[in-house]
C-alpha cells in the first residue's frame, strides 16, 4: 500500500458518508412532504390519480375546499369531470377488452364509447353484459353496422367524449332486436373481435378474463356434467381419452353450457375482399330466420368439425345451462335469485354480471389503474373489500369507484 492509498480510502469514506446523510435528509423531507402535505397539493395528487393531468386553477380550488371541509371523496369525484378522465383514462381502461390482444393501442369503438358513456352517466355497471344500449357521438360520419369510421372520426377530431357522447339503444341504432342485445357483448366491435369465425366460445372466454377476471384455466373443473359438450371436441384427443377426462371437460362441460346462449350470432365478412374484416357486420338470426346448413336459428359454426365426435351434443337453440353454479366454481358468487340458466344473450350476461366476482373484478382493475400496482398487503384488502361493498350498494357507479380508489392512494 502506498501512502496516498489511505488518504483516498478515508476521502471515499467521507464522500459516502455525506452522500448518505444528504439522501437521508432528503427522504425525510419527501416523507414529511408527504405526510404533511397541504390540501392544494393533496387536490393535484388526486387529480393526477384520476385523469393524468393537472387541473385548471377553478378545478383546484375547487377541489381544495372538498378536502379542507373533510371530503376528498367529493373532491375526487369532481376531478372525474375533467374531459381526460373520458378520453384517457376511461379509453385506455376499456380498450384491452375489445380485442384478443388485450392491446390498448386500438381506435376509439362502440364498446369502448358505450363503457365511457356507462360511467359518465352512473349507469348501472352491469348493464354492459346485458343492456340494450349504446353510446354514439354527432358531427361526424354517421353510425354504421359495416363499419367503425364513426367512431375513429371522433377520436382523429379531438372530440370532447364527455359532452358528446349521447345514450341510445342498439335495438335503435343497428337495428339488433331488444331481446337479443347484451351491453357490450353485443357491440359491433366485440362482434368483430370475439364472434368472428371459429366457434363462439371466444366471447365466453374473454368476457369472462375482462369482466371476471378469470381465464378457464381458473375456473377448471373436471367434475361437471358432460352432456352439453360440442361434437368438435375429442374425447380422446391423440387417441387418448385421459386427456379428455382430466383436461379439454374441465372447461368444456361448463363453457359449453353457456355459451348455446349465442348460438344465434355470428359476425359476416368477406374474407376474400376484406380479410381483416374492416367491413363486416354482426349477424342475428331473429324468429322466422334459418342458417342454411343447419336449417334452424343456430349459426352452421355451431356444427364445425361435427365427426370429430358425432356423439356430442347438437345444439338445437340457445338455451343454455349454467354447471358452474356447483362445485369449486360456486365460490365465484352467483346469484341465488336468478335460475342458472336461460335462453339468449342477454340471460347470460345478467348471470354473469350479477355474480360477487364481476363486482371485485371491476374494483380490482379500477384499483391498479388508479393506484398504478395491485393489491398487496392487508390495507389493500381491507380497502378492496371496502370497495366492492360500495359499488354493489351503490348502485353499481363506476365513476366512484375510480373516487374511492384515488383518495386511498393520494398520498402514495
């Protein structure tokens, strides 16, 4: 060791030992910041939480007087009226349900409008999985069952969605029969993404993982009744019917069962001319109405890959049966005065939404949106908990669940 070697060990140590008192001072300043920060403050932190941005001076003032009476409920609530709350936060919220990608980097569509509209207007939540409604705007290219120019005008023009979205009803505006509609199942663009092609068990699928928040791996269950499972699936798939048994029952003998309630839609495009289907349309086929295949109501996609077990179950109509209402699956909170089982869509989605898991699953996505992480310890729990109390004797209004997710995480 030469003799310049110890000068500069102890210059280090110094250096470190002033770095850390410096970093130390400066959380305890950002702590006390924190704690005591004033209602001003207090005010743009949950104004940020709800809509990104900062308020204008009125708003904040506003907002300010809320939290010194007591309120920041109130407070929060007023920061949902700034227009970035509809165009940001609740576009960005709604826009991974309506595709496969779960990719929010989509344009503005009826199922994300209708989902604004829903919680502009403190509308029931539930009635997107089951409502004849629909959100559409003015000043652009009308509405059309062929095609989503609407609503990408309105978005590309900078339309304020909060004062221009309008409430109507889809059995008015795409002519859909009331009975047969179903929120946003029902949408054009959930038709597009989930009831295209294949075999509509798609739109089972992920309105249960947008709505739920459960994928069929989670709702597994290989004890349920069989019977209404398709004649496309295998019983013994590679020539082994273990695998039927102890996997593909699992999700079919209750996927199956309910999703006969679309038996009636399908979503029609040219794929030769336009396979992206930018220009097709959802499908219904009303009373009186036969698929040429099958010569009932009951899309021919329902008959796909018939021989594969010709033994299977032949879907006659669109009743459908809920198996799940026993077994593991009851923990997910179904209704007990509703039947478990119906005929149509919109049945189905009241099943659905009337369960105690929709209900924590919009707290829950509400709650990471809001508070940018999951829910991770007890206080999250207890505060979850709290929430999903509130939105289910609330009425079901979105718009305070983001309120009452924002002042808990305020201080964060």
């Amino acid at each position: 060791m030469t003799w310049l070697e110890p000068v500069v060990y102890l210059s280090m140590r110094v250096y470190r030992a002033s770095r850390y008192a410096a970093l130390a001072s400066l959380t305890l300043v950002l702590c006390a910041t924190s704690t005591f920060a004033d209602s001003t403050d207090q005010a743009k932190r949950l104004h940020d939480r709800i809509a990104g941005v900062h308020p204008d001076s009125s708003t904040l003032i506003s907002m300010r007087d809320e939290i010194d009476a007591g309120d920041p409920l109130a407070a929060a609530l007023i920061a949902t009226t700034s227009p970035e709350f509809y165009s940001v936060t609740l576009k960005n919220f709604a826009a991974p349900w309506t595709n496969r990608d779960r990719s929010v980097f989509v344009p503005l569509d009826d199922y994300i409008a209708t989902v604004i509209g829903i919680v502009r207007d403190d509308v029931d939540f539930r009635e997107i999985l089951h409502g004849d409604v629909i959100y559409t705007g003015t000043g652009v290219t009308p509405y059309s069952n062929n095609s989503n120019a609407h609503y990408e005008e309105l978005e590309s023009q900078g339309v304020d969605l909060q004062s221009n979205l309008t409430a109507s009803t889809q059995s008015a505006v795409t002519g859909l029969p009331a009975a047969a509609t179903a929120g946003v199942m029902t949408t054009r663009s959930a038709s597009r993404a989930f009831f295209i092609d294949g075999t509509n068990r798609a739109m089972f699928r992920f309105t249960m993982l947008n709505h739920m928040c459960r994928d069929m791996e989670e709702v597994h269950d290989v004890s349920r009744t069989p019977d209404r499972i398709r004649q496309d699936v295998s019983r013994s798939p590679g020539g082994d019917s273990r695998v039927f048994l102890n996997n593909c029952i699992g999700c079919h003998a209750g996927m199956d069962g309910m999703t006969q309630a679309f038996a009636y839609y399908d979503f029609e495009y040219d794929v030769a001319s336009d396979p992206e289907a930018q220009n097709g349309s959802l499908n219904y086929n009303d009373a009186g109405e036969a698929d040429p295949v099958t010569g009932t109501r009951v899309e021919e996609k329902y008959y796909n890959n018939a021989l594969n077990f010709e033994y299977g179950y032949v879907t006659p109509d669109d009743s459908w049966i809920n198996y799940w209402r026993e077994g593991p699956n009851k923990l997910l909170g179904w209704d007990s005065a509703l039947a478990g089982n119906g005929a149509g869509a919109k049945s189905l989605g009241q099943e659905l939404a009337n369960t105690q898991v929709f209900a924590q699953c919009q707290v829950e996505k509400v709650f990471e949106n809001v508070c940018l992480r999951p829910p991770q310890d007890s206080a999250d729990r207890t505060q979850i908990s709290n929430m999903v109390g509130s939105l289910q004797t609330g009425g079901y209004n979105l718009r305070r669940t983001f309120a009452e997710a924002a002042v808990y995480c305020m201080g964060e």
